[in-house]
C-alpha cells in the first residue's frame, strides 16, 4: 500500500467515525422534524460511504484528494466515480434528481423526495464534513444554495431549511 493510499483509507475510516460522532450528537435533535427508524439510521451510519472502498470509486477519490507527486487528477475518471457515489448512497442530495424535458424542449434539473431517514444521514454526513474541516454548517449550507450546489423536491427543502434554521446547527461541536 502506497503512502497515498494509507492516507485515503484513514481519511475514509474518520469521517466514518465523524459520522458515527455527529450522529450521537444530533440523532435525538433530528426527530424533532424527521421521522426514521433509530435503529435503521444506526445501520446506515454504521455503513456510511462503503462504496468508496469500491473499485469504482476507491482509486479516483485517491487520486483526486490524495494524489502521488507525479500524479495529475484524472476529472473524467473522478466524475465517474463521484456518479458512482451518489447513485449508490441514498443521503445524497444528488440521487434524487433527474431531468425532465418539457413539451416546449426545456430540459430542468428536478427532484423526488428524500426520505426522512436519508435526511437524517445527510444531516449527520454534513454535520461530520463541516466539524471535520471547522467550519460553519449554517454557513456551508447557505452558500452551497446560493451557488445552486443543490436540487432538493419542495417537501425536502421545507424540512433542510427548517432543520437548519435550528439553534444547534450554529452550536453543534465535536467533543
């Protein structure tokens, strides 16, 4: 196993700690406005990002995030593999969204709705990734709409934008 490799695979095994960490920390909050299985979102948690240890994705998020000093990104491959990752985990936002071509030829970006329980992954996902790099959930969240990162169904966007305008989303801390 190559140094670069060693550092991806502690990079995978964290934020699947971090995740587990974020969802003993807002598993409860989050039924404030969601309704999953706890014991479910358990199992999910537990499983999170397993397709990255997949040969579809493994090498390109590698290569992408932890490339060797000779390495250039292959953006094809990673694309690839960031297709691969949001189609096979259901707490992307991007797993729901499809184009719909109207009858006057406009094609738009649109969404089914999320299921709570995959909302409450993202939710601990999000909360893992920002704790991870320090920063703001409130304020990745708010700039990532602002730039269109995401298409979310009505129903879901209520309950995103409602569990965001929470107290703890602007508190919440590793500890």
């Amino acid at each position: 196993m190559t140094k670069q490799e060693r550092m991806y695979c502690d990079y995978i095994e964290n934020h699947v700690n971090n995740v587990y960490r974020a969802y003993q920390l807002i598993g409860d909050i989050l039924h404030e406005d969601l309704d999953f299985d706890d014991l479910s979102l358990v199992k999910r948690v537990n499983t999170h990002d397993t397709s990255k240890w997949s040969e579809d994705e493994f090498e390109a998020y590698r290569q992408n995030f932890y490339p060797s000093e000779r390495e250039r990104t292959d953006e094809d491959m990673f694309e690839k593999a960031w297709q691969h990752h949001y189609k096979n985990n259901d707490h992307h936002p991007e797993h729901y969204v499809f184009n719909y071509a109207f009858l006057n030829g406009e094609i738009k970006q649109l969404a089914k709705e999320m299921p709570d329980e995959a909302i409450a992954e993202m939710f601990c996902d999000w909360t893992a990734m920002s704790l991870n790099f320090k920063t703001s959930l409130k304020k990745w969240y708010d700039r990532a709409m602002k730039d269109g990162k995401f298409v979310f169904n009505e129903k879901t966007l209520e309950k995103v934008d409602r569990i965001m305008s929470k107290e703890w989303v602007k508190d919440i801390h590793l500890k």
